[in-house]
C-alpha cells in the first residue's frame, strides 16, 4: 500500500518536466497510487505553482527550457515555505558532477532515465515511510549555546537562527544526538538518506563542509579514514 493510500489526506506531489509524455505518464501513476498530483513544464512555472501547491514532494528535471532543475531546486531551498519540501531529481543526466551538484543543494533523491514507473513509485512511496516512522519530533537539543528542535526543524545558536535545508538539519540533529560517537560515511548515508536510495558518499561531506559553514567548525570533527562525530565542547 502506498504512503498516500494509508494515509486519509493524500500527499501532493508536483512534477516538473519539459517533457509532456514523462509528465503525463507520472500523473497517471501517482494518481494511480492515491496521490494528489499537479504538473509544470518548466521551473519558472514549477516554483510559481509550488508556492500555491505547496506540494510534499517535488520531481525535477534537470535541463529544461527558461530555468533548469538546479537553479529551481536552490530557489526552492531559500524559500521558507518550501524549504522542507522533498525535491528528487529526475534526469537523462548521469554525469557525477551532476548528482554531487544535485544533493550539494539539498535534494532528496536522485534518479536517472528512463523512468520506471513502478521503481519510481516504491522510491517515492519509500521516502514518505521513512517520514512517517520517524521518533517522536518533539525532541530538542541544546549543547554550548546550539539549540536543535525537531518538532519545528529550527536551529539557534546564541540566540541567532540558522538556516538549514531539511537533510543538513536531518544530519545535525543525527549527530548531536549521540555526541562523541563517531559515524562513518556509510552510516551516515543509510541513517538520513535511506539503504533504498544510491547517494555518493562524497554527498555526506559536502554537507558536514556546509553545516560548518552555518554553525561554525568546532562541533563536528572529522575523524580521518574513519568519519564524523559531534562533540559537546565545541571550541
């Protein structure tokens, strides 16, 4: 059973694609699985119909006409209301400097063509479980003037917000959970990103370079040939 067919409210999914057999071939399997489904066929009007949609998940191509898929998925993750939103990208491109670029600004999943409508659909249906088991989100933690609420996905330190997308604040609060336990990048990749879904371990260090960059680069410390571990004394 689906996500959206287990749940009473269906999950919205919008897909964006220049293609129009890829977006009518998607619209009908998503709806086929119970979920609410709007379409856009590039990333201008993908963003103007996200900020209206307000979808949870987002299916992106890369090149598209007037704007392409990365340019939409970073003005997506600098909108506040999007911000938390899934974006998995659908592309012909399979290029590895295309997929590091893709997660390096916060997308959730990365999957090449041709799509396979019901791989695509377990994926999907994939990434919404692993939201719904999450422990309980009212959880906070504040170590050395850090402070971590997952019930919001709000992060302060010494009284400031910062902004994170949804997989570094995923990976921070992983980490700070268990401070001076060290994780290796296998680990890492499995615990926030999922066993179902191939994400290049180099992924985990952009993200650990970008966390650094917003908190500072005493809390997390890397553990050559080993992997990353919070600690609860920054300097």
């Amino acid at each position: 059973m689906s996500a959206a067919k287990a749940s009473q409210v269906a999950q919205k999914i919008l897909v964006v694609d220049d293609d129009e057999d890829i977006l009518e071939l998607l619209e009908y399997n998503l709806e086929k699985e119970g979920y609410e489904v709007k379409t856009a066929p590039d990333g201008k009007n993908g963003l103007k119909i996200a900020r209206q949609f307000r979808p949870d998940l987002i299916l992106l191509d890369i090149m598209m006409p007037r704007q392409d898929g990365i340019e939409t998925a970073r003005m997506i993750r600098d909108d506040s209301d999007l911000r938390d939103t899934y974006v998995m990208f659908l592309t012909a491109r399979s290029e590895e400097y295309s997929e590091i670029a893709a997660f390096e600004i916060g997308a959730d999943d990365y999957i090449t063509k041709p799509i396979k409508p019901r791989a695509l659909m377990s994926r999907i249906n994939a990434l919404f479980r692993r939201e719904a088991q999450k422990s309980d989100p009212g959880e906070e933690i504040e170590i050395a003037g850090l402070s971590i609420d997952r019930k919001n996905y709000t992060v302060t330190q010494n009284g400031k917000s910062v902004i994170l997308p949804k997989k570094e604040f995923e990976l921070l609060f992983f980490l700070a959970q268990s401070p001076n336990k060290v994780f290796s990048r296998e680990e890492l990749l499995q615990k926030i990103w999922g066993a179902d879904i191939y994400v290049l371990e180099r992924t985990v260090d952009v993200h650990i370079r970008k966390l650094r960059e917003k908190i500072g680069e005493g809390f997390i410390k890397t553990l050559k040939g080993v992997g990353y571990m919070f600690t609860d004394q920054a300097e």
